[in-house]
C-alpha cells in the first residue's frame, strides 16, 4: 500500500525518470538494442495518441458552455507577447551572434511556444476551473500562430542570413498543426457526453484517470528528450548543454511565478501559473528544429522537465494541506 500510495503521490518526477533510464537501457545494452531499433519509427506516433486519449477524458469532463475568454486571459497572451518582443529587441539590439544567438533562441521558442494541451488536467489537479484553462489553451495556439511568423522571420542566423517565410502559410500552418490536436478529442468528448452517456459516466467515474495517462505519456516525452540531448552532445560540449539546461529552468521559473502573479490579482493564480509556465514542448521542439538552430531544441526538451518538477512540487504542496482534487 504505501508502495501504490508513493508511486501516486510522485507519478510525475517518476514517469520522467522512467522515460531517461528505459532510454538509456535500450540505447546502450547491447542485447535491448534491435528491440530499440525496431520501435523507434513508431516512437513520433505515440505520443499524439497519447495526448489524444488525455485531452479526450479531461473534456469529458468540460462544461461546454463555460468556455468563454475572461479578463485573466487578456493579461496573460498580453505578456507572453511582452517577453517575446523584448528577447528579439536584445537578439537585434546587441547584434548576437553565435553561442549567445542559441541560447537566445532556446529562451525564445520556449517563450513563443502555446499552454500545453495537459495543462487543463494539471490545473483540475490543482483545483482551478478546467473550462477556463482549457479556453486559454486554444487562445495561446492562436498567439503563438501570431507570433512565430512575425519574430522568426527577423532573427539572424548563423551562416549571417536570416529566417525566409511568409506570414499568411506559416500563420495557417501552425494553427492547425497545434489546433488539431485539441480539436478532435474535443469533438469525440462531445459526441460521448451528448450521445454515449453511459460511457461517459464510466470515464468521468475513474478518478484521476487523465492524471494517470498523461504521466505514463511523460515516459515517452522524457525518453524523446533524453535521446534528443544526447545526440546534441556529439554536436556540442557539455557547459554549452548544462548552461541552456540552467537558462531553461530560470525561464521556467519565471514564466510560472510571473503567471502566478498576474493570476492572483484576478483570484486565478494557479490557472494564470500554468498558462504561462507549461509550454507546449513538442511544439517548441518542432519550431526549434524547422526554423532556428538544431541545438535551440535542447532549451524545450530541457524545459519539460523543469515544467513537470514545478507540477510536482505544487501539486505535493496542496497535498499536504489536504486541498488537491481530482482531475
């Protein structure tokens, strides 16, 4: 029992470090690796099936008529926005180049990147309003869609040239990209609460279920990322990779507390916290890889990690003062 309650008290910290050690096992023992081989090619498809099936059962138990934008939410893109155009300003302003450049630019898609699609469970863990964090996660795709297209194309790279795209393609691109991944399982949840309503009883009646699933979709993340920063150490040294490691959690830091801060003075603190602090990584990763420098990507596989330390810290607080809820 107090094995079942250790593992459900720290499902979070742990997914992540079973995501790394798996890694670790099936890349480097010998006789694990053809089994590591042979299930990579599936590996990218995994996880959005994952996701899928989390968002499916959290907004299953959505009010849908209570998604609606409120006034924290104007605050919230309004800032993210702010830290977006004041990191282009430092990049142009002091001409950066070279190292400096990706360290900027591992700060800067982490900024630009939208809420998490898991950011609505986490906020229901915390107690906060699941139809309004699920509202903002849709506002944040439709910012980040803005601002991709309008900063990118203005950033230097490192061959001296800069970043060549149009606005209107990559603007529709993104949106959907991000979109569609809320969208169907938000229509399949619909569909089940409206017209499959014994079904839907019986997947709102299993407590903490799209808690449990996202953190067994946190093994897969965490083994991405493992794999993605060991392959950017054979391309860089190991200060460069600790130092974007050490940036990504002080950015961490301060995107949560400053969400936080905003949050409390409309009594949203921790939906406000989790807007602006967990970052949709495989996004970050996708923008990182696509359009900046390879190494750029470290910075969200980094953050991902920090994000889900901060998630298990506040949710392990409102533990102990018998507050947490169910999600």
């Amino acid at each position: 029992m107090n094995v079942i309650r250790f593992v459900r008290n720290w499902i979070l910290p742990l997914a992540i470090a079973t995501g790394i050690v798996v890694y670790l096992l099936f890349h480097f023992v010998p006789f694990l690796q053809p089994i590591g081989e042979w299930y990579a090619p599936y590996n990218d498809s995994v996880l959005p099936d994952f996701m899928f099936l989390v968002l499916f059962v959290t907004f299953c138990k959505v009010d849908f008529g209570r998604l609606l934008p409120v006034r924290w939410h104007l605050w919230i893109g309004a800032q993210q926005m702010v830290f977006a155009l004041v990191l282009v300003g430092v990049i142009l302003g002091l001409g950066v180049s070279g190292g400096a450049l990706v360290m900027l630019e591992a700060i800067l898609v982490c900024v630009v990147s939208p809420t998490a699609s898991a950011a609505p469970v986490v906020t229901a863990k915390l107690g906060g309003s699941l139809e309004e964090m699920t509202t903002y996660t849709f506002l944040s795709n439709f910012i980040s869609a803005l601002l991709i297209p309008l900063c990118f194309p203005l950033l230097p790279q490192a061959n001296g040239g800069t970043v060549s795209m149009a606005f209107a393609p990559l603007f529709f691109r993104i949106l959907w990209k991000v979109s569609v991944v809320l969208l169907l399982p938000m229509i399949f949840a619909y569909f089940v609460k409206h017209y499959a309503r014994g079904l839907h009883r019986r997947i709102v009646g299993v407590k903490d279920l799209s808690y449990y699933m996202w953190g067994c979709s946190l093994v897969v993340v965490s083994g991405t990322t493992a794999m993605n920063i060991r392959e950017a150490w054979e391309r860089t040294s190991a200060f460069f990779l600790v130092s974007i490691a050490l940036v990504g959690l002080v950015l961490c830091v301060v995107q949560f507390a400053t969400g936080r801060c905003v949050g409390h003075c409309f009594d949203k603190t921790n939906e406000a916290g989790q807007a602006l602090g967990q970052k949709n990584t495989a996004f970050a990763i996708w923008v990182a890889t696509a359009f900046l420098h390879p190494l750029s990507s470290v910075g969200p596989g980094c953050y991902i990690l920090w994000q889900n330390i901060i998630n298990s810290v506040e949710i392990w607080m409102l533990r102990r003062r018998g507050l947490e809820r169910s999600s």
